[in-house]
C-alpha cells in the first residue's frame, strides 16, 4: 500500500519474543493510521478496559504513525502513543512532533505494539522492523534531557524517546519526552513506560523513502502547502508568537485560568506578558519540527542555557499557582519537562493543593506565587515524598484521598488546560465529551470560540454544537493521519481529502472522511463505554462564577445539558450518551449479527 510502511511489530517485553504483521488494507482505509489505526488495534486484542491494570505488563504501549509519516507534507510529523492512561484509567492517548512520525516510518514501522515488562531498566533500539533490549541501568535516574543526550552520542542519527523520574517512579501523569522539550505529555504515557521498566526508545532510520500513489499531486502540494504555511494569517501568528502569545491573549480577553480557577486574568500577568516581556527580554529564536516552515516554538533562555516555552505549560505553572516571575516561570517549567512530567497535570495538581490550604483543609502546602516552595513540590512529586505523595495522586486522586471533590477541576480524572469554559462556552462542550478528559485539542473548541465563530464565545446553540462536531471530526483526522492540529488553517476537508488521496490513491470522499472520522470517535467512545456521568463538568464552573469586564460567568446547567443532549442526537447516542446499536453498526465498528 502507498503511504504505509505494511508493517506493525507486536513485541512482549516479558517473554523477548517478536511478532510482525503488515497492515489490512480495510483497516488502512476505515481507521487510516495513527489514533485511528491504534484504538482498532486495542479492539482486536480484546482488551477489556476493567481488566487492564494500567500499571500492570498486559497494559499496551502503542506507538503509532499514520500514512502521512514521513513524507515531506508540512505539519505532518507527528506520532500517537495509546494506552490504558494510570491517570483516569481509560484508554488514551497523547501525539508529539519532533522527528518521531518520520523516523518511525523510517525505521520500518507503521506502528509497534509493547507489552510485558522487565525485570530491570532497559531501552530499546529499533530498526528496521527488528527490537534489540539494552541494559539501562546506568540511564535510570537521569532527567529526560540527559538521557536523550546521552543515547544520541551514540545513536546519531535517530529519534528518542525517554522518560525522567516522573515516570521512573510512576506518577500517573509523568510524560515521554522527545527532541528535549517535546513530549506524548497527555494522560500518563511515562508511568506506563516507567511500570515496563523502559527508560528509553530508540528509533534508527533504514530508508527515507515513503512511496506515495501520485507523485506529481504530492509534490505540488508539498510546494503548495509550504507556501500556505508561511502565508496564511492563522500560521503566521503562530510563526511570530507561537502558543506563548495567548498569555496575552488570553488575559485580555478573560479566558486565562489563574488562582485555581478562581480568575480568568492572572494577578501581574504582564510581567510575564509575551508581547511586553518575554519576546523582549528571553526570546532566543524559533524552533521547528522536521519538515514544518511554521516553527512555531519560542526557544528563550533558562537556567542551563536555551529553553523551548509553551502556553500550556505557562498557564498551569504560572498563572493556576501564581507565579508571575519570567525567569522562576522558565526555571518551573524547565525543570518539569526534565522531570518528566505532562506539565497541565502538575501544574493543576500543585494548584489545587495550594487551593485546599488556603481553605484549611491541608497544612503545610505552599502559598500563591510561592517560588520556592513550588519548585521544592515539583522534587517531592518526582520523588513521591512528603506531601509530593499527595500531588502524585492528580487532581481526581488528590480529592478524592482530602474528601475534596466538589472542590476539584477535572474531567474524567484529566485535568483542563488553559481555556475557561466559563468564557469560551464552546470548551464547555469540548471538555464534555472528550474521552481523554478536560483536554483542549479533542475539539479545538477554543480557536472557535476565540475567533468568535460558532455564534460567539458565549453561544451554546445549534450553530455552536455542530461547528465544534465539525471540529471534532477533523482533529480526529489529523491524529490519524497524523497532521499537527496547528495545521486546522489550512488543512480544511477538501486539503485533507486531496493529501491523502495523493499519498495512499484511496480516492477518499470528503463524506466517506467525515464517516471516517465519526467512526474513530464512536469507537473510542464505545471501547471506554462513557456515559453522561463521566461527561459531567465540575460543580465549580456551573455554580462559581469568574468575573470579566464587570460581568460573572457561569456554564449554567440548562446550557450543558443543552449543548451535550444536542451532540448526543447528532452523533447517534442514546440520552445517556451511550453509541446506539444501529450507530454501531452503521459505522462498522460492531456487526449486526
């Protein structure tokens, strides 16, 4: 098949043994790659979810690229990592840019199947379809920068992927790290990593060569998008400001959570305004990943030289605690991505800690904007020490172990990121049905909202519902594709359809896309068996108001129940949010028999 590598190395970690399969060409075309290809992967394993210990060796690590892999198309390089998540205990996933989505494809692999576990730290080294254990013994310990350093010493020309003491130690929401300061950072990846006694994944290039079914459409929309990704408003903002301008953004238009999601603009956000302080002082240079002429990452300077700083990374570290210090800002969010950490977590979990002793329900926990006392709870979550013990639970096991949930802000047991839906509505339903939990890119429901697209920012109608439906199904695509969601200005269904058409000579529709993506969101759904229970949001943001311009925001109860009872007839769900039979069946998720 054109676009695909034909190849998924299934390889148990316990027992040594590798097993290799190419890929069905009617899983190719129905699940693509990717998201896609990797949650049917978990459904023909016929996995269970409540027998799945996310901890334990029957836990899948799936690592996975779609059929874009390694081409030169802009913004595609990306990869997907799934499992059952130790976080919110769901089956989940993260995507990370780098090199990985290429050198994968690279290394002989459409994807590669983990299980088993060893009895000692290890890495792996892979290529060429095969999987050779290395022992890691002298790497444990080391943060996630000195162990890709060193693996890069000797393996040049490759793509790594590590994990620090967040993940040694199994934290629930510890990350896998790549290219430095990238990282599978969402629901858990690392503990998952950290429980098979993996430090580290070496990916080895074999060939560059990914054949594509029409060359000469591939290569004019390589030169096309290239162009369009230079050019187009919406990536030209991110080339000049990155993810890091919606510090400003999001403070002047009251959408920024601060002070555990008791503000939506942060106490001093101008000392670590972009714009008027960051840009000016510690911005270094643009980063990019491979093959992407946008480079949107902002590369400033830290404690230990060049540093690549983030929005989300800056909301939860700076404006959920309360840091408003650039350079304690920098030095926090450096030493999580060293740590290993999925940095949204940590900085939602110290923050409500934070919360929960202003309220007298903890003693001992550090104060709002306390530097020092943050950055030593950072260590102790590493570690699991002291009350490092506590924030190591997330957000959900936090409350949960204090009696404290109707105080918690999470979804699903994942904790949100840096868009209160309490001023950008549409997140609101976003967080709702997400199966990953509050996690902002399942729809991308902030950009509408943000755009005032949809009906405005405080719309929760129709028009609203089926624009971030609409939305939902096209992050699907790029996550099985895999495309990087930053690509949403100039990836539209037409481009889509036309990319993978000339990469794969499936000769998709855009309706047999948009079924496509319908199909890979109701299966997720149906493999997690979510209800409208774990689509609830938190009682704080239905019944605690923020205030903007003089005015309080709520999501009231009547507009949630409005906006999910909406999606749940759209999508073919039941009035519990349960898949329908027929839906099930209509997609080819289940027979009918």
């Amino acid at each position: 098949m054109h676009g695909y590598a034909n190849r998924i190395i299934f390889f148990d970690l316990s027992k040594g043994t590798l097993r290799v399969n190419g890929v069905k060409e009617q899983w190719a075309r129905m699940f693509i790659g990717g998201r896609g290809l990797g949650l049917r992967l978990i459904m023909d394993m016929n996995l269970k979810l409540q027998d799945v210990n996310p901890y334990g060796p029957e836990n899948p690590l799936i690592i996975a690229t779609g059929p874009l892999g390694g081409t030169r198309i802009p913004l595609a390089t990306r990869a997907i990592a799934l499992f059952k998540s130790p976080l919110n205990d769901r089956w989940n996933y993260s995507t990370v840019g780098g090199t990985l989505g290429a050198y994968l494809k690279y290394a002989g692999l459409d994807a590669m199947v983990i299980t088993g576990s060893s009895q000692k730290p290890v890495y792996l080294v892979v290529s060429d379809g095969k999987v050779e254990v290395r022992d890691a013994r002298d790497l444990w310990g080391l943060d996630t920068v000195e162990t890709e350093r060193a693996l890069k010493r000797e393996f040049k020309n490759s793509a790594v992927l590590t994990i620090g003491p967040a993940g040694e130690n199994k934290v629930p929401f510890a990350a896998i790290n790549h290219e430095e300061w990238r990282q599978f950072g969402r629901t858990g990846g690392g503990a998952v990593m950290g429980s098979k006694m993996i430090k580290a994944i070496v990916f080895i290039p074999t060939s560059r060569d990914v054949d594509v079914a029409d060359a000469k459409t591939y290569n004019d929309l390589v030169k096309n998008l290239g162009k369009l990704s230079v050019t187009n408003p919406g990536e030209a903002a991110l080339r000049a400001g990155g993810t890091v301008r919606l510090i400003d953004v999001g403070n002047n238009m009251g959408f920024f959570p601060s002070i555990y999601w008791t503000k939506v603009v942060m106490p001093g956000w101008e000392r670590i305004s972009w714009e008027k302080v960051l840009k000016v002082d510690y911005f270094i240079k643009n980063g990019a990943c491979l093959y992407c002429p946008v480079a949107c990452h902002k590369v400033v300077k830290s404690s230990r030289g060049e540093y690549d700083l983030e929005y989300e990374t800056s909301m939860a570290l700076g404006g959920l605690t309360g840091v408003n210090d650039p350079e304690n800002l920098i030095e926090l969010s450096e030493l999580a991505d060293r740590l290993g950490f999925d940095s949204i977590s940590l900085g939602n979990t110290i923050a409500f800690l934070i919360y929960l002793g202003e309220k007298g329900l903890i003693s001992n926990a550090p104060k709002w904007g306390d530097y020092e006392g943050i950055k030593k709870l950072i260590y102790d979550t590493a570690y699991r020490r002291g009350l490092g013990e506590l924030t190591a639970l997330g957000v959900r096991g936090l409350a949960k172990r204090l009696n404290a949930e109707d105080l918690a802000i999470h979804v699903k047991g994942l904790e949100p990121a840096g868009y209160d839906p309490r001023t950008l509505k549409g997140m609101a339903l976003n967080y709702s049905v997400s199966e990953r939990g509050a996690d902002h890119l399942w729809t991308m429901a902030y950009a509408l909202d943000i755009a005032g697209q949809g009906g405005g920012r405080f719309a929760t109608g129709d028009e609203k519902v089926m624009a971030v439906m609409d939305y939902e199904e096209r992050s699907t695509l790029y996550d099985s594709m895999l495309l990087c969601k930053f690509g949403r200005y100039i990836y539209d269904w037409e481009t889509m359809k036309n990319t993978l058409n000339a990469v794969t000579g499936f000769n998709y529709t855009v309706s047999e896309l948009k079924e496509t993506a319908q199909r890979i969101i109701v299966m997720h759904r149906f493999l997690n068996g979510t209800t409208i229970e774990q689509d609830r949001l938190p009682p704080r943001w239905l019944r605690e108001p923020v205030e903007y311009e003089g005015k309080k925001y709520v999501v009231t109860e009547e507009e949630w129940q409005g906006m999910v009872k909406r999606y749940y007839q759209l999508r073919g769900y039941d009035e519990n949010g349960v898949p329908k039979q027929e839906t099930l069946v209509k997609l080819g998720i289940i027979n009918s028999n």
